[in-house]
C-alpha cells in the first residue's frame, strides 16, 4: 500500500512537472504584456484593457501638492499634441503632430537628453487634408519596435534602441482624402492600424500588418459586403438588427456605401482571455442625412472581432443613420463587473452621443446605458432592442434652425480617453459640456462648385461651462463627482494606486485631483493648453514620474494652433464659436513636462 | 554729412527707386487642377479671365496654386498669399466679392436612357443611376443633392468626391458617357466643357417645387480681401470694360450661362 501510494505520488509529480512546463510554454513572451510593477508604459492606454491606471503608488493625496518639474522639452512643434508618451526600459519614446517626428529621450541621464529623433519626412500635402487639426495619437512599443503612423498614411516600425526604420507600409492615398492620427495597437504580432477622414468620402477600415514585415495580412472595412467587412459564420451579433447578409450594403442607397465613412481613429482594446479586440466606427459620411435613409451599418458603433483572422464576432450600433457626427470611435474599457448577482467581462465605452454603454463583451449585449452628459438629442437606449430613441424634434434639417442640439458634434466626450481605477472602481471621465444650433447657412464654396449647408455654432451647455472631469460609478449608475471645467476637458487621464488621477485643462492647468473626491491637489500651470494623454512610470531611480505633453490645438484648439478667425464662428465645423476667447488665455507650441516628488 | 553717411542716403533712395518701379503684382490663389476653371498650366478659363484683369492692371500675374478645398479662404487670401479669387459665388461672405460677371445653374448631363431629363418631377428619375458632387460634412450638400433627396430620389444616386484623380466633373461626364451612370447633376459650369468634349447634352436643371433656400443659379464674381475695398472698385471697372471678352472666354469653355438674353443656356 506504501508502496503503492509512493508509486502514485511519483507518477502525480511527474504529471505536474508536464503540466508546469506546458504552463510555462504557454506563458506569453515577457515582453508582450506590459511589464505588472508599473515601471513602463507600453501602449497609449497603458494596457489592453485600456485602463490608463498605473499601479505606482508613490504619489498620494498627501504628498501630491510637493510635485515638482523633474525636466520638460520643446518639441518645437506648434499644432496639438494628443499623444501619450511611451515609456519602456529607461527610454521615453514622443511622436509629435505633423510632421510626425519620434523623440527619444534617456531618462537615466540628468535631463533626459535626446538619444536619437527620427523624422518621417510626411508629406506636406497631408496637412490639407486633415479634418480638424494635424494631431497624433501616440506611439506603441513591442519587441524591441516602436510602431506608429503618419499623418500621409504610413505606418512605420523603428529599431526602438536606435531609432532606426524597420520598415513603412503605406496604408492609403491623400489625394482620396485619407490620413492617419490614430495610435496603433500590436496584439499576437500584429499593428492594427484605423484610417481617418470620413468626411471626405473614403471607406473606414481597421487593417493589420505583420509587426516583423509590415505586410498587410487583414483588412476589415466598416461598410460594404460581408466579406469586405469580414463578416462568416463567427459573426453572432446580440441584436436581430444586426443579423442578416450583407448589412453593410442594404442599409444604405444603392452604392452609397462605397463612399460611407466607418472610419476607424479611435482606440481599441484587445481582452487576451477571450482573444477579442474591441473597436469603434466613426460617422458616416460625406453623405447628408436625408441622401443616405436606412441604419448606415457599420457606422458608429463597436466592432468585436478575431486578431488573428479578423473575424467579426459581434457589432452593436450605438448610433444608427448618425445625424449629429456622434462617431462610435471612442475607448472601451475593459473591466470585470458585479452586475445583478454575477461577475460579468464588461467594456465600458462612454461614446459621443452622451451615453456611457455598459456592455457584454463576450455576447454585445447592452447591460446598461446611462446619460453622463447633458441629451437632448435622444430619448434613452431600449435594451430590449438595443436601440437608441432619437428625439424627432431636434433633427437637423436643411433650411430650418434647430436649437439646442446636446451632446454637441463632438459629444458628450470625443476621442479624450478615460481611466479605470481597479482600487475606487471609477471611471474618470475628461468630457464636453457642449450643445449646438443647426442654423439655416449661407452659401459655401468649395473647389470650385457653390452649395447651401447648414452652419453649426458650438455654445456652452447647460451651467455655462464647456468641460467637466467626471467620476463615474458603473454599478451604481451615478455620477460620484465632478469638476466644471471652463473650457471641454480634451486631455485624457490617468488614474494611480496611489488614489490620484491626473489630467490637464485647455488653459494650459495639469491637476492631480483625489480620486475618490475629486479634490484638487496640485495644479502646474504649462506654456501651453493640454490635450494630451498623461502617463505614469517608474524612472531608472525608482521614483513615480508622471509625464505629459502640453500643446493646445485638435479640432477644439484649433482656433489656436490653426490661427482660425475668431469672428467665424462657424469655423471648425461650429467648434470656434464656443472657443471664441481660448485664444486670449493660450498659445500654440509643444511641450513635454515631467513631474516627480521632490 | 559724411560722404558715408551721402553714400548711405543715395543707397537708400537708389532702393526705393528700384522699389517703385517694380511693376504691380496681382497675386491669384487658384487650384492647380480644377479644369475647366483653372490649372497650373493656365489652360482654364479663370487663368485667361485672371490674364485679362492683370493686363488691364497694368500688373504682372502670380499665381498662388492651392486645391481650394476646405478652410482655403484661411489658408490664402487671409493668410496674405494672394490678392484675389478668379471665381467665388456673389453671396459668399468670406471674403470681399466684385460685381458678378456670370450667372450659371446646376445641369444634368445626360445619357441616352435620360434623355432630355431636366426636372425632379421626371418620372424616370427613379429608375435612373444619377450622380451628384459630394461636397463635404453636417448637412452639406449641392442643391441637387438636397433636390433628390427632398424628391425621396435616394435609392439610385452615386457620389463622387471633390477628393480623387482630376476634376470631379471630368470623372462624372465619363461616367456618364460610359454608361455606369444614365446622368449627372452638375455645376454648370464645370459641366459644359466636359460634355462638349464627351458629345453629351448639358441641360439646365429645375428646381423641384417646395425646396425653399436651396437655389440652383448662383451669380459668380471675383473675390477680394475683406475691407478691400480699392482692388474691389478697381476689379468692378475692369469687369465692366471688359465684359465681351470675358464672355468671349466663357463662351470657348462652353459655360451655360442663365443672365444671357436668348437663352443661351443650353
């Protein structure tokens, strides 16, 4: 028996030590998942969850107020600067707007000198082009590469020691109209790259390319036939709207689809577990309204799909036959629930039209729906259906004033990212307080051929502030607190362990605020606005940094970085309206600042 | 006073000598490829119209090329690079117009299954693959865009981008004379050359009954800077003086014109 039973624990130590191994095997390399003690910062959102919380802990509501400038840089460039500063192995990596250059900066010397600056050579062209500004996302690494794009459609792989290009794919064509400011993700070994510019009649597509090569192995386009969009049998939306062939084509007019917009600019979130990554469409367009009846799919809304394949798995329109530009690009965040009784892998995804969706992520079931802004717009989203209740009396219309359109064109919240607290389980939100009116427009002109639109004016919300920084409490579906701001709140934020949350003004302030209050802690008054996303790392001496670019512009700055005229108000599609005195309390110019504890 | 001081004085008066008589400038933002109203080899219409206002000027022609899409008023004659737009409509408020020297109107152009289309109330129209401009975002459309739209004409329409390879007008007349399309609804003026050069019909289009503030026929003058007032009354006598030749040129570029006694519009 003895013997026996030493006999089974010899076979039982055996069968652990394969099932170890195997374990190990499986174990993704080290260097894809972003490294657990804080140190670095990967990736825009930090992680693929999205979250932006850095698990550093070294800055607390009590020693927040002694932050002190530990260095700061000129990048020498003038329009807005909207990307996260990437932090890997003593090395902070920037991408700066048109024309693109990446710095990269040795944090271990004094100063963080430049260790090399790669210039991409972008296309001057492009910047006609751009909608609302000359912005980039940011830069992700993996593997020893930094991958971003340029604003003339390329995205390109550099040696991340030396900066050095590995290679350039080109993605798209100018001339069409198309460029590319968002940040890309690398999930399993591929760049997952969205184009931009929907408004000038191009078709949205998220494509991946082979991290080692750059060659193209999937293109999902968000209009279209089913095998243009990538949609088979894995296709299993939660909702009957979305189920039938070739949605992409017989929700539009005849070929309106080909040039329907969808695109994708926004962010996207990858849940390893699932194998699923998450992303949002943008409007459609360059169609009015009324040229384009039907649901418009893929447009505004949330894409689940395969990395490796492409796949669609599940799609969940937020906004059907947009009429206000209420684009579906926005984050979605990746959290676990308690949701009636059970744990549920949710997304959070606080999108344009002033809904923070609380949905399924494995079925796109939609769990929740809660106004975080101020609506007028629509009415509520019917969970049974999915679908979101448009209020008839504030569509906008050709020839007829339409006041107090809210959400704004640019939302409630726009591209702005948020962040996740595990510890407070808030989701911090940087958001408009912004309405517009539809006004009847007097006529435009554009190469060469005269037409009569509507003319948009932008206007403070309900309150008379543009922005707030808001906590929200998914659960509890409530607004735990918030923080007027006096102009939109267009930075992202980053959320610590150690109870702080960071994020900067269009006036050019950069707060840490209690994350379980919304105190205001500290405050750093900056050369310019900030609509960048802050990051927070662990430098080479073992301190909490916390990074961030300054550099007003985007489409609410551009008054500032594009010298609009401020007389216009319907400039920058109505934004210069509301933006009107922006220009009295900042100037354009790039800056990168980083803060320590003394 | 020292001879250098002499020799500084005669330097500086030698320079506003050479200043003054530097001949006059006029300076045109145009887009490089927009034919038939202009390109960079100055083969449109509005390159020849911009030749005879300089000549009448007494002043040397330079161009500013620029596709004049969005934002293009910010972009050039409000960022000082030029001095005047050829060609702007009479009601557009961003900048300082001249007196009108045409007056034209969206066309169709047609093919054989939508011949002698001219009207929305055409019962044809929903069975024919039309085309229209797409001119931008938010409610933008041409007139013709919100005609069809208005007239529920929805299901059959194809657009084309201002965005693309040449004029949108030249890919539309192809498209047209090919047959992928049965007609198009045009600016005329962008029209009227293509389909003389393709053999096809440009006719006049009527807007439907109903569709208020949404017109069809728009005056085009020239443009200056806002509060320009001298180069706008200075432009104003030219386009007087000159307008049988200005007309002369339209005429070569086959513009249909609706201010013509005659109807020359086709």
């Amino acid at each position: 028996m003895r013997w026996k039973g030493r006999s089974l624990s010899l076979a039982w130590a055996r069968r652990i030590v394969v099932v170890a191994c195997v374990l190990i095997w499986m174990l993704p390399p080290v260097s894809a998942v972003p490294a657990d003690d804080g140190a670095e910062w990967r990736m825009p959102a930090r992680d693929y969850a999205s979250t932006r919380f850095s698990p550093l802990d070294e800055i607390t509501p009590s020693n927040a107020s002694r932050l002190k400038l530990a260095f700061s840089f000129s990048t020498g460039v003038e329009k807005g600067h909207e990307a996260a500063p990437i932090v890997v192995g003593g090395t902070m990596y920037v991408v700066t707007p048109y024309p693109n250059y990446v710095f990269a900066f040795d944090l271990t010397k004094p100063g963080a000198n430049v260790k090399w600056k790669f210039d991409p050579k972008t296309n001057a062209s492009s910047q006609g082009v751009a909608c609302c500004d000359v912005v980039n996302r940011g830069a992700v690494y993996a593997d020893g590469r930094l991958f971003f794009n340029t604003l003339d459609n390329h995205t390109i792989a550099l040696d991340a020691a030396s900066g050095k290009e590995l290679w350039r794919a080109k993605l798209g064509e100018i001339q069409l109209g198309q460029t590319l400011t968002m940040a890309p993700l690398v999930v399993k070994g591929r760049v997952l790259v969205g184009n931009s510019g929907g408004e000038f009649g191009i078709r949205g597509w998220l494509t991946a390319l082979d991290a080692a090569t750059g060659n193209q192995l999937w293109r999902a386009y968000s209009t279209g036939p089913d095998k243009d969009v990538l949609i088979g049998a894995a296709f299993k939306p939660f909702y009957a709207g979305d189920r039938g062939k070739d949605l992409g084509v017989k929700t539009w007019p005849a070929d309106a689809w080909k040039i329907g917009g969808g695109t994708v600019w926004g962010w996207i979130s990858y849940d390893p577990q699932l194998d699923v990554i998450y992303y949002g469409t943008s409007n459609p367009g360059p169609w009015n309204p009324d040229q384009r009846p039907g649901a418009n799919k893929w447009t505004c809304g949330i894409f689940a799909r395969r990395p490796e394949s492409g796949e669609a798995v599940w799609f969940y329109q937020a906004s059907p036959h947009d009429q206000y530009d209420y684009d579906g690009v926005n984050e979605s965040v990746l959290v676990d629930l308690p949701i009636g009784g059970a744990t549920r892998k949710v997304l959070l995804h606080p999108d344009r039209n002033g809904y923070l969706y609380v949905i399924d992520r494995a079925t796109g079931e939609v769990l929740s729906a809660d106004p975080f802004g101020h609506i007028t717009t629509s009415l509520g989203v019917d969970l049974e259906s999915g679908a979101l209740r448009y209020n008839p009396q504030k569509a906008p219309k050709v020839g007829k004033v339409v006041r107090d359109i809210c959400p704004a064109s640019a939302g409630a919240k726009d591209w702005q990212p948020t962040a996740w607290s595990p510890r407070t389980r808030l989701l911090y939100i940087p958001q408009q307080n912004l309405c517009q009116d539809t006004l009847v427009a007097e006529t435009s002109y554009i190469a060469g051929t005269p037409y009569v639109g509507a003319e948009l004016k932008m206007r403070p919300g309900p309150g008379g502030h543009r922005g707030e920084f808001s906590a929200w409490d998914p659960v509890a579906h409530k607004k735990v607190w918030t923080i007027a701001e006096d102009f939109p709140v267009w930075s992202g934020a980053v959320a610590t362990a150690g109870d702080v949350v960071f994020y900067g003004t269009m006036d050019g302030w950069f707060k840490a605020v209690d994350a379980k209050n919304g105190t205001l802690l500290w405050r750093f008054k900056t050369s310019s606005g900030i609509i960048g996303q802050p990051v927070s790392y662990r430098g080479p001496d073992g301190h909490q940094y916390v990074a961030v670019l300054a550099g007003v512009g985007g489409w609410a700055g551009a008054v500032v970085s594009g010298d609009l005229d401020t007389r216009d108000g319907s400039a920058a599609f109505g934004f210069v309206n509301a933006m009107k005195d922006l220009p009295l309390v900042t100037t354009k110019g790039g800056m990168l600042y980083v803060f320590r504890l003394p | 006073m020292s001879s250098v001081c002499r020799n500084a004085l005669l330097f500086v008066a030698l320079l506003c000598f050479t200043g003054l008589a530097q001949p006059r400038e006029l300076r045109v933002c145009a887009d490089p490829d927009n034919l038939p109203l202009s390109d960079a080899s100055g083969n449109g219409f509005e390159n020849r119209i911009a030749r005879l206002v300089a000549e009448e000027m007494g002043a040397e022609l330079r161009y500013e090329w620029l596709p004049l899409r969005r934002g293009f008023v910010r972009k050039t004659i409000d960022a000082g690079l030029c001095d005047v737009f050829i060609g702007v409509p009479r009601e557009f408020e961003r900048v300082l117009v001249t007196r009108s020297y045409y007056r034209s109107s969206y066309v169709f152009v047609d093919g054989p299954r939508a011949h002698g289309i001219d009207g929305f109330d055409d019962g044809r129209l929903a069975s024919l693959t039309i085309g229209v401009q797409l001119v931008g975002n938010d409610l933008a459309a041409t007139p013709p865009g919100h005609a069809l739209a208005a007239t529920r004409n929805v299901e059959n329409v194809r657009g084309f981008t201002i965005y693309g390879e040449g004029p949108v007008a030249q890919r539309m007349v192809a498209a047209v004379a090919s047959g992928e399309i049965d007609a198009a609804l045009i600016w005329g003026p962008q029209a009227g050359y293509f389909a003389r050069r393709a053999a096809l019909e440009v006719r006049a289009a009527r807007p439907p009954f109903g569709l208020a503030g949404v017109p069809f026929e728009f005056d085009i003058a020239m443009g200056v800077r806002r509060g320009d007032r001298a180069l706008r009354d200075e432009i104003d006598a030219i386009i007087e003086r000159r307008r049988a030749d200005i007309d002369a040129i339209l005429a070569a570029y086959s513009v249909p014109r609706s201010d013509r006694a005659g109807g020359e519009t086709q």
